[in-house]
C-alpha cells in the first residue's frame, strides 16, 4: 500500500536555502522542507518553517501532507502541534485516497488513538475499500490490530472487495504475531479463501513469508497441496513470487511435488520463468532433474511463459500491485545458451516465444531473440510467426497496440 520513501540527502538540508525560498523549494520526491522535518520528526523546525509562511496543507511526493508524515513515522508531538495548534486538516488525503489516521497505523496505537479523538473514523476505508484493520495487519503492528478489534469493535473477519481478510494480509506481510493473534485468540478460520479461492497459506508463499508457512503447515496442518486459482497449489504460487525458500521447504521438507499442474497444465517451472524466478528455475532443472522441454496444455514451452509479458492481473488476481520478477530475459539466456531449449518452438497455435514478446512489446527480450535469429541464421516462417524482415525495427513496436499473449488466461 505504501512505501516510506528514504531521503538521500543530509539532514541539514533545510538549512542549505536561502530564508526567502527554503520554505517552498521542493527536493528530490517533491516535498518541501515542511514535508521533510515532519518526516523525520524535526518539531522545532516544523514551527520555525510554518512562521516562515510554509504551507501546513502542502502536498509533496505522493500528495502527503506534512500531518500525513508525522502520522507516518509515529511523531505524536508534530501531529498535535499541526492539529491543534495550526488547525491542519485530519482528512486531506494523499493521491492513493489516504488519510493522516491511514499512516498512522504504520506510526503508533497513540497516534491512532489520537486521530480518533479528534473526530477521525477508523471505520474508513481507502479508494481500494480497504479497511484501516488490514493496513494494521500489513504494517505488522499487533497492537494497533489488537486496539482496533478489542477497542475500536471493528469486525476481525472484515474482508476486502476481493475477499481479502485480515488473516490473508498478514501471513502475505510475515506479520506472524498478527497471525497467531487472529487465529489462536480470535478463532479466525486459517482456511478462509478470498474471492479467488486462495488461502493464507497461498499469500505467505507468495510473499516468501517460511516463518508463516511453517507455522501453517506444521503448526495448523493446512494442506500444502491445497489448490487456489486456477488449481494453483502453494508451490505454484511461491514459485510465482519467486519464493525460493519456501519452494525449497515445499519440496524438500513436504514432499510437495514439482511436476504438479495448474488448471493450464503449467508446472511450478513454467511459471517460475514466467516470473523470472532464475534461481528457482536452475533448482528445479539443475537439482531435481525437471525437463526444461516441458510444455502445459497449450504445448506453450518455458521460453513461451518467460517471453510473456508479466501482466499484474494474471500474476496475482485483485492485487494489481502485486508484479512479478523483472528478470525474464536471463531465464531466456539460460535455457537458450545452456540448456539449448528452441527457440523457435511453436505452440498449440502455432506462435512462438517471439510472438509472446513481440506482441507484449518486451523489447529487450525481442533484441535478444532477433539476435539469436540472426546468428544461427535461423528462418522462421512468416505467418503467424514473425520474421526479421517483418519486423522492421525494435523500436516500432514500441508504436504498436499492446496485445499481450497472457499465458494465464
């Protein structure tokens, strides 16, 4: 949901304008001093800066305002100054539609309690209809969860739009307190599915969370076969997230099996270069002896999913800001250059992996196949399949309509 974004400059920066522009200059994210003392909880500057005529509404990076910082970073003294002294507003939200009290739960339970006194609704939720539980939950903070569910009676089987509980944020985040809490005081169901079909036990393994997929798999017995979207299993979503230790502890310590296919007939492999998952890749071909040749039900090939272009909603359904890895273009190299996979391969439909990329508009992976081409002088023939005279440059597909294969659907 958020990311506080770390400052590269010294802090006596404010110090380094000159008093007639310090106060409005912005710096590298866009903020302006007053954002970057309320950030790092710099009250006597704060003060010194709004009698100098800064704007205590400001919005900076993101569209924080000065009281979204302090509340961020768990400045109680600067968000009462700013509150009750300067009259800043409570509910001025940022561009992702988030108020002051949103950043608190990633400050303090005082911090919460305090916005809440003055008037703030810790019922709201944000552009996305989530819930101030689940950035608590997210954030990892068990007593802000605690205060919310025990003080606030905030229902603790709130779910997102997409069915997303507390339970599934917190075993994706690690927070595993949080998730001994809900389960072992609360009694929430540790098999509850979002709208997805997918288990807490999926979202730890998608986020390389071991401690939590342990504590489920040994501690509560959840089935590590379990299936979600797409019959995906727990090792097909770790290798999606590029989890390695939790795709070792699948196989290793489980037995979980590393040929098992999803509703497309795609192995943990397939989707492991589909996430550019490199080192996963390599353990499964080089230390278990998975056939690198293997293709899913569409006869689509490892170069055909590693070719695709990584579309958010197919990687992870309702999360569209959850991506998958950048690294495609070395699983590419690796099967080509030392495994020998063909690159020219074509599947069910006849398309090759140069299809997949060139209609994805992945350009780096579209330069290294052409060279490839042109180097073993390999012909490829012209229909459906793309050939070095029809594509006329890298560049222009640059100009094309972006209509991604999406080996998922």
């Amino acid at each position: 949901m958020l990311a506080t974004k770390q400052l590269d400059c010294r802090s006596d920066v404010i110090g380094l304008f000159s008093e007639e522009k310090r106060t409005s200059v912005r710096g590298k994210y866009k903020d302006t001093p007053i954002h970057v003392a309320a950030k790092r909880g710099q009250l006597d500057e704060v003060k010194r800066l709004i009698e100098e005529g800064a704007d205590i509404n400001a919005k900076g990076e993101d569209g924080y305002t000065p009281l979204h910082y302090a509340a961020e970073g768990g400045w109680l003294d600067i968000a009462k100054y700013l509150v009750e002294e300067r009259r800043a507003d409570i509910n001025a939200m940022n561009a992702k539609g988030e108020v002051p009290l949103h950043m608190a739960v990633f400050g303090s339970v005082d911090m919460v309690k305090y916005f809440e006194e003055k008037g703030a609704d810790i019922n709201i939720k944000d552009e996305y209809g989530i819930s101030l539980l689940h950035y608590a939950a997210e954030g990892s903070k068990l007593d802000i969860v605690r205060y919310l569910i025990e003080k606030g009676g905030i229902d603790f089987n709130i779910k997102s739009p997409n069915g997303v509980t507390l339970l599934h944020i917190a075993a994706f985040s690690g927070a595993l307190d949080v998730v001994k809490y809900l389960i072992e005081e609360k009694g929430v169901n540790f098999n509850v599915k979002d709208k997805y079909c997918y288990t807490p036990l999926h979202h730890a393994a998608k986020g390389e969370q071991s401690g939590v997929v342990k504590y489920f798999v040994e501690g509560k017995g959840v089935d590590f076969n379990i299936e979600g979207f797409l019959r995906r299993t727990p090792l097909h979503v770790a290798a999606l997230g590029g989890s390695f230790g939790v795709v070792k502890y699948l196989v290793e310590e489980k037995g979980a099996n590393f040929n098992v296919k999803d509703g497309n007939g795609g192995t943990p492999l397939h989707i492991a270069a589909f996430s550019g998952a490199l080192g996963i890749v390599k353990y499964l071909i080089e230390e278990k002896g998975v056939d690198f040749n293997v293709k899913d039900g569409s006869n689509r090939t490892l170069l055909h999913y590693a070719a695709d272009k990584g579309l958010k909603c197919a990687a992870w359904p309702g999360r569209p800001d959850y991506t998958v890895g950048a690294e495609r273009l070395h699983v590419i190299k690796y099967l080509i250059e030392e495994k020998g996979v063909d690159f020219n391969t074509k599947d069910s439909s006849d398309r090759t992996p140069l299809n997949y990329a060139t209609e994805a508009k992945e350009l780096d992976i579209v330069e290294y196949l052409e060279s490839q081409m042109k180097e073993k002088k390999t012909q490829i023939s012209s229909d459906p399949s793309p050939t070095i005279d029809n594509i006329t440059s890298v560049e222009s597909l640059t100009h094309s309509t972006d209509q991604s294969s999406n080996v998922y659907r």
